[in-house]
C-alpha cells in the first residue's frame, strides 16, 4: 500500500534537535532509526518506517554540511545559504561545542595532539561515549586551542567572540584550554576523585590571580602563568620540605 505525503517547499532549515543529538552522540543512521523506532514516533506521526528512515537521513545530511559552518560559528550566523533562525543557530553552536564530563576528565591537561588523539579508542570504550562522539569534543577543544592560544586579552571573552558560546560554556572551555596549556597533571589517582567542574572552579581562581593577564595589564595573557611567581613557589617549596627551615621559621 502506497504512503501518501503532504510535500511542502519552503527556505527554513528544518532541525529536529532530537536528531540532532543522536548525529552528535555519534549514530549512525540505522542506529539513530531504531532509536526513533523505540520511542514510539511511528505512532505519533502515522508514517513508516521508510519515511523514518529517509527523514532521518535527510537530517544527517543537512547536519553534515552544516557541521564546516559549526567548525566557525560566526560563520553560521553570517551565512545566507541555510535559513536558520538565530534560536536555533545559538542551540546548534552550542550543542555542538557540548562536551560529556568523562570524556573531558580523560584528556584535561594532556596535550592535544595526534598521540593523545590515538587514545580515543581506548578512552572511548572506558567511558562509554561513541568514538565518533569523543573525536568531536576532542577537534573542538584543539580548534579552540588554537584559535585563542596567541590572542590577548580576558581567555573566556576571545572564546565567547570566536565561538559564540554561552558564558558558563565559555568558561568551561577556558579551564580546557587553561590546563592543556600549563599540562597540569590531572590524571593522577590521588586525584581521580576531582570533578571536571572542580577542576574547572580552580583553573577560574588560577587565572584570575597567577597569570600574566592577572599580573600585567600590558601582557594581558590569561593562558600563561607568571614565571617569577612560580619561581617564587619553588623556593617555597623547598622551605615546606626542609624540616629544619620550617622548624626555624615557625619561632
């Protein structure tokens, strides 16, 4: 029995954000199609299966092409080929940008490169995120590394221009790009117990008070710590662990 289908033709951009995450978290297509099967929208529209599927489909190309725009988000904003509306640009930029907290614990403070980049697969399986998925968030923390590693100025204020996040997802990928500069040491199991969002509250206090930017208006580099200041905490540190000194300056 043939399907019948109201067909329309318009300039809107259609986004359906419940597959937009599924294109996110990494589905395939087939996958994404039985995850629609499951919940029931067969029954909630009256189409088919392959309507599902060709829809669905449909929105990944659409994701696709939009995904070399989403790369540069004011490039999203500024381009006339997709009508989207700027509700819908703000909820695709950031989604996208979107990161899972087990995957970022896994890669805070190492260096983004190719060899950390080969550990996906393994930090993939740990953490349950689909590799697709963890290649994402790993691009887009190296893309905004890279963008912003150079530029003066308040760190959160170039992310917010360059990508258009929100201030608490700014933020965030202000303590990423903080840590994976200064190659913090955050994996250690002494510190398993930490949360991304501790870590994230410490590299906000950091930057307000040990860096360049927090030291030196003229310098203004909120990525890059005080070298005087950390030669100081050396010198401490060698008081705190000389028993006899410490024991001299505490009378």
């Amino acid at each position: 029995m043939a399907n019948e289908l109201d067909v329309f033709v318009g300039n809107t951009t259609l986004i359906d954000e419940d597959v937009y995450q599924l294109w996110l978290d990494g589905y395939s297509v087939s996958d994404a199609v039985n995850i629609r099967l499951k919940s029931g929208i067969l029954d909630q529209t009256g189409a088919g299966p392959d309507v599902l599927e060709s829809d669905t489909m449909d929105h990944y190309r659409t994701f696709q092409m939009l995904e070399r725009l989403l790369h540069y988000p004011p490039k999203l904003v500024q381009q006339l080929l997709f009508q989207i509306p700027p509700y819908k640009q703000s909820m695709l930029i950031e989604r996208y940008y979107a990161f899972d907290e087990a995957f970022v614990r896994e890669v805070l403070g190492k260096k983004l490169s190719k060899g950390t980049k080969k550990d996906l697969d393994d930090i993939s399986a740990k953490t349950g995120v689909t590799l697709k998925s963890c290649r994402r968030q790993f691009d887009n923390f190296k893309r905004v590394f890279k963008v912003v590693e150079e530029m003066r100025g308040a760190l959160v204020e170039n992310i917010q221009q360059n990508f258009l996040l929100s201030d608490k997802l700014a933020r965030d990928y202000a303590a990423i790009v903080f840590f994976a500069n200064s190659r913090f040491e955050t994996g250690k199991r002494k510190l398993q117990y930490l949360t991304f969002e501790d870590f994230a509250t410490c590299a906000e206090h950091l930057i307000q008070n040990w860096t360049l930017g927090a030291v030196d208006v003229a310098e203004d580099m909120d990525m890059d710590l005080d070298k005087e200041f950390l030669q100081d905490l050396k010198e401490l540190k060698i008081l705190i662990t000389d028993k006899d000194l410490l024991d001299q300056h505490k009378r």
